[in-house]
C-alpha cells in the first residue's frame, strides 16, 4: 500500500480532524510525505481541510473512478485498473492462464473492444460507465453455473438500489433496464481446465452506462440509456457491486435471489417476440422463471415451453 492509500485509509476512517504528527507516528513516514499525500489526494478530488492547531478532515470525498481508494479498499484481492483497455473479461481470462487466485478484480474506465452476448459490441466510453470484471474459481459452484448470470443480475440490482436508490429492471436474461432503455449488461464466460475436464473458472463481465454520453452513435440512441444526470459516486457503486456479488456466490446453493429477480423481471406477464439462434421468431407470453433462470413461456397456441440460458433472446413487441 503507498503513501496516499495509507493516509486515505487513515482519513476515511475517522470524522475527526487529524494532526499531521500524529499521521505521521502513525504511519511511520515524514511530515513532507503526510504533506505530499494530502496534496495528491486533493489532486485526485478528495476535498480535506486542514487546521493549523488540529491537522487534517476529509470532508468531500472523490465520486469519480479513484485508483488509490479502490485499490485500498479491495486490498484482499488482486485488483487491476485501467484508463483504458480491450476488455476486462478478456484480461481476466488472460490472467487466469497464469494465475491461481479464488478471486481476482479487473476495472476500466474505458473498453476498446467491450463484448456482449453472442459476440455483440457493448459500447464503453470513456468516464461515462463502469466496467468491471470479476475471475471467480468455481469449482464449488461447479453444478450451479447456470445461475451466475441471473446472480449477477441481482447482485447489480440491489447494489444500485442501495447507493443511489435507483431501482432498475432486468429484461432476462442478462440485460439491465431504466425508463424504458438499456443501462447495462452482463456477460458471464467460463474457463475450462482441459486436464481435469471441469470449468476452473467463470468471468462475470458487468457494464454500467452511469451517465449520459455525447457521443452515442445514432443508431444507439433509441436503446442505450443511463443511470443519472446526477453525481454518482463510483466508488461507492463498485464496491457495492462487487461486495453483493461476492456475497450470494458464496451463498450458493442458497437461490433466495431468484425471488428478486422475478420481481424486477419486466417481461414476466408480458407478450414477447422470440430469436431463437437458427429458426424463425415467434410470439408468445413471458410467464414465469423457474429455479434455474430459465424462462417459462406460453405459445399462442397455449402451450408451455422452457427456455434455456443461451438459447434465445427476447424483445417486447
């Protein structure tokens, strides 16, 4: 940890000024560093006052993608972030031939080549999302990892709702929703362990359109749409993705989840029009979502179908 995490981590937790000597002793660095560090992080947004008699405050914290607080805070894992990259999943993967980490963090503030489902482009800009990458070993998941992508949708969901009090939809089965536009998405890959014929690891990619983009391309603009035109704390945002995340993987086999997933599911009791990958599109109505994330449907001729993960995907009419 350098200097400006430390004295960050030191500043975060606690309400009370903090004098220069006593973060000093603490840390065991010189006053010149304490001073620099105070610098840099105002530098980097943070707003911190400081009183000749009582030291240093952190008043206003930074609510745009931070390095150093992120990089603190997830401090038990190995964490990578980037200005700019081809793809977070791509990099995990990459790390993941090389790696045996449980667990391991990609984050970007831009996406060159960001994917989605079925090898679509999911658009990235700069400083205007979030994209985020999780590497997770899933060996004790091994029987379950059809649920990661309706998981992680929840997972998405609750921390939204929680930071922002914003609360989105899911169109199933990995799409998320805001006044009627696409506001994200989640791509979930596996990775196979050819010696032991398992999967050794999922890559659960999500990206976030957080803000409005100027420079959206015309034939997005009707679908592509975004959280806030208010601040919204990045930071915060992350973590909280990341910390809901983590949590119901490792509550699995518990599928409590799905119940909030049904809930926020917005094309249950709603007619659709079905792609299936390699046959015609049909009608029919969204009628349920069974314990594995499959999508339980009614054809126009009133029979019932089940649709797997990967099968299809789904559009209002």
């Amino acid at each position: 940890m350098n200097t400006k995490q430390l004295v960050l981590e030191t500043l975060l937790g606690t309400s009370q000024f903090i004098s220069g000597n006593k973060l000093a002793s603490d840390l065991h660095l010189s006053r010149n560093a304490i001073w620099k560090a105070i610098h840099a992080l105002r530098q980097d947004g943070y707003t911190i006052d400081s009183h000749k008699h009582y030291g240093y405050k952190l008043v206003g914290a930074n609510t745009k993608l931070d390095k150093t607080l992120l990089y603190s805070a997830l401090s038990d894992y190995p964490v990578f972030i980037y200005d700019s990259v081809d793809s977070t999943n791509t990099q995990a993967k990459l790390y993941a031939d090389k790696h045996s980490d449980d667990v391991a963090l990609f984050i970007s503030k831009q996406q060159t080549s960001g994917r989605g489902r079925f090898s679509r482009t999911f658009y990235s800009p700069k400083d205007t999302g979030i994209y985020l990458s999780v590497l997770y070993r899933s060996y004790h998941i091994k029987h379950l990892l059809h649920l990661t992508t309706p998981l992680s949708a929840v997972a998405v969901l609750r921390a939204i709702k929680k930071t922002t009090g914003i609360t989105v939809s899911i169109k199933w089965i990995n799409d998320l929703f805001y006044q009627h536009k696409k506001i994200g998405g989640i791509l979930t890959e596996s990775i196979m362990n050819v010696e032991l014929n398992l999967i050794e690891y999922i890559v659960i990619g999500i990206g976030i359109n957080v803000y409005h983009h100027k420079e959206i391309p015309q034939e997005l603009e009707h679908i592509i749409g975004y959280l806030s035109p208010q601040t919204i704390n990045i930071n915060q945002l992350i973590l909280a993705i990341i910390d809901e995340l983590l949590t119901l993987l490792d509550q699995l086999p518990d599928i409590s989840f799905l119940d909030d997933y049904r809930q926020h599911c917005y094309i249950l009791n709603q007619q659709i029009t079905i792609f299936p990958k390699s046959d015609s599109s049909y009608h029919a109505k969204a009628i349920g979502i069974t314990d594995n994330g499959e999508l339980i449907i009614q054809k126009e001729d009133g029979t019932q179908h089940t649709l797997h993960y990967g099968e299809v995907s789904t559009r209002l009419d």
